[in-house]
C-alpha cells in the first residue's frame, strides 16, 4: 500500500462512507467540514486539544504488561494500553474534548450527543460542562435502565437526558433522535457524534482525535519492548477506539491490525453485532458501510452483552481496511467476552470494560498459538465499573 491518505474530498473510504443525510443537515455538514479544515491546518487548535489532553484528561496513558495472564496463557506477551485510566473512564474523552474545542471555534453554545452504554453521554457532558456549554443526550429508553449510573452522572453534570422509546429502545434509536434535534436547531447546536462512523467529516475528525492513542504507542513500545507490536488488537462498535489505535500503524509493516466484534449469543445464532462478519454495505445514519439487514434490507436488531458495541453498522474506514485487507476481524462471543472480564480482574487486578473484554478475549484466544517473545498490543478503551451491574445479574447476583 503507498502512502495511506483517506478520506478523499468528498469522505469516500473507496465506496464506504460519504454524506447521505436530508437537504436541511448538508448545509451544517458542509460547515463542519470548512470549519475542521481550518482547525485542522491550525497548530494552536492542537496544541490546546494536546494541553487539555494532557492536564484534563490525563494523557499520556501507559502500557502496562500483563505479565501474570501472559504467563498463563504460556504464549505471546500480551500489553494494555491503558484507556480506562483516562478521565471518565474510557477512550471517548479524547473525542469530545476535540469536537467541544471545535464547536467553541463555531460559537456553539449548545451541544447534543446519542449514547448506547452511556460512555459517550458521560464525556460529553463533562466536557459541556468544562467549556460552560448546554448539553443534552439521547439515549436509548432500555440503555438508560442497564446503564442507570452513568445516566445519574450525566444528570450530575448538568446535562438532560431524554430517553428514546422508539425502534429498538438501543444506540441506533438514539443517534436518529439526535440527528432529528440537529435539523431542527442547527444554528445553535453543534452535535458531538460518539464514534468512527456518520456522515462526512464525522469519521475522519473522529479518528484524527483518537489517533493520540496509535501515536502514543508508537513510541511506547519501543521504549517497552524495543520495537513495535506484532499485533494491535481492539474492540469495534462504531470503531473509534479500534481506529484511533490502528491509523497511526496503517503504513507500519509488519504489524497486523485485528478488529473484534460482537457475536453475542453466537454469529450463526443471528443474535449479534457483527456487521463486518454477517452484515453487508447499505446506508444508515448518513453514511455507506457494511450493515446488519435481512433479505428485504431492513435493519437487524443487535444482540451484546456490551451496550457499546451494539450497533447494527460500523464506520467507514473499518469497511475500507477489511476489504483491503490491511485489517483483519474477527468476532468473541459473550461468553468469551465475560470468561476474559474475570481473567482480567483476577489475574491483574483491572476491572475491564465489557466492550474491551472483547478484544481481551481475543487476545487470550490467540496469544498461546504464538511465541513468548511476541507482542499482542491490546486497547483497554474503558474501565468496567459500569458493566458490574450486568455482570452481577448474570451471575445471579443482585446488587
Ligand atoms: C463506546 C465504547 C466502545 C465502542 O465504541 P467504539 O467507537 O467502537 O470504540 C468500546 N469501549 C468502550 C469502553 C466504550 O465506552
């Protein structure tokens, strides 16, 4: 592959990505874009976003080496990079803080957010909170039952969450709703999206604030290990975390760069999330990418375990880099994903999130195939407080 320069103008990943969005939001995409193209060329907007990240956030995150597991599994080292040590505890502050920066740039007083495990809605509130800004978050009416600390958060914060009843009560529910919010107050809103996917220039500006987590490890590791990872592996709902971590090593080679959905209850059992593995490319949410739908095009509901990764598309850069080839994914079953949480708790003393469980899981899957000497760099993208409600309940245990 020669030099890895995408999107092209108009937010094509090859065929994937794109704006299909109604009359009324191109006008703000376009603003979006034209504003983020400046920003982008602008070396104090970095190193603002670079100040915050590291005196708000509290950035760099470290890899750790999970020494006690490795050696239990009896194969390749596996390494952390240490999300859930961020400021609210997952890799979705480093976004918000970008997009919050941007919207103060556009003279946004007010900012709107869609959340499926509450992660997202969480961050965005604090970073409204943060720049003295109005903030409110849609969040699927069931999420809003399985996530109920992370909704009192946000309320903490100052933020209104409106729950969504409508559809499958989940993530997909909610970023409709607050496209709809979006259309209608454009003018004073600026709508901080949670992931690698939606329309143009959503994937890419959501990717260039989670690349800090790939270009920290580039010089991490060697300082660790000498040299770079033989393999990056991290969770994919929307994709940003996986992303983030994956774009700075693109023109690496030699480094294999792997993608865990979620299979749920099983890929052949149709109760999953995984678009790459069982979906195929159609429009949802503004943009063309590989999607779960069923013979009459329809959108499938999803099925995991984790509330993060239960979205039924995936971003455009993932459809791109699978059908290259230079990315690899693969699927963990909710089974896999719980067996990993509580390895992880017990034998390194971290409480893992449920969507990074999944990329944990691969790990531990595939590290005693390989040798001690190799590296399998994991994203650790958020700490599992959250999650210990749902674990509890299926252990049988009521908190
Ligand atoms: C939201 C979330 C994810 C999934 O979103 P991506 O955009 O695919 O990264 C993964 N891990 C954690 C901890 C999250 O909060």
């Amino acid at each position: 592959m020669g030099q890895y320069d995408l999107p092209d103008a108009g937010g094509h990943f090859g065929p994937y990505g794109g704006m299909y969005v109604a009359e009324t939001l191109v006008a703000a995409l376009e603003e979006l874009k034209v504003e983020y193209a400046r920003a982008r060329n602008d070396p104090a907007f970095w190193a603002e976003y670079r100040h915050e990240l590291k005196y708000y956030v509290g950035r760099p995150s470290p890899i750790y080496h999970a020494r006690r597991w490795s050696e239990r599994l009896g194969g390749a080292q596996i390494y952390l990079k240490r999300e859930d040590l961020n400021h609210t505890g997952a890799h979705k502050i480093n976004n918000t803080i970008g997009q919050a920066l941007l919207a103060r740039r556009m003279g946004k007083r007010r900012v709107i957010a869609e959340t499926g495990a509450g992660q997202h809605g969480v961050a965005s509130a604090t970073v409204a909170a943060r720049y003295g800004m109005e903030c409110v978050v849609y969040m699927g009416a069931d999420d809003v039952k399985r996530q109920s600390p992370n909704v009192y958060r946000m309320k903490l914060l100052g933020a209104t969450v409106v729950p969504v009843s409508s559809g499958s009560r989940t993530l997909k529910d909610a970023l409709n709703e607050a496209m709809r919010d979006w259309v209608t107050n454009v003018d004073s809103t600026f709508y901080i999206l949670g992931t690698a996917a939606g329309p143009h220039p959503y994937p890419m500006l959501v990717r260039d604030f989670q690349a800090i987590i790939g270009e920290e490890c580039k010089q991490q590791m060697p300082e660790l290990t000498g040299r770079q990872p033989d393999v990056v592996v991290a969770c994919v709902g929307g994709g940003s975390n996986a992303i983030g971590i994956f774009y700075p090593y693109i023109d690496v080679d030699g480094v294999r760069l792997v993608g865990v959905e979620a299979a749920g209850d099983g890929i052949a059992s149709g109760r999953h999330a995984a678009p790459l593995a069982a979906g195929r490319p159609g429009v949802l949410h503004g943009f063309n990418g590989y999607l779960m739908q069923d013979a009459n095009g329809l959108v499938m509901e999803t099925h995991s375990v984790s509330a993060g990764l239960d979205y039924p598309g995936v971003g455009p850069e993932h459809c791109y880099l699978k059908d290259s080839g230079r990315a690899e994914y693969d699927s963990v079953t909710d089974d896999e994903a719980l067996a990993a949480f509580h390895d992880c708790c017990h034998l390194e003393g971290i409480i893992p999130a449920l969507e990074s469980s999944h990329a944990l899981a691969w790990a531990a899957r595939t590290a005693p195939a390989m040798s001690r000497d190799q590296v399998i760099l994991v994203n650790l993208s958020g700490r599992g407080d959250k999650d210990i409600n749902t674990v509890a309940a299926l252990s049988g245990i009521t908190l």
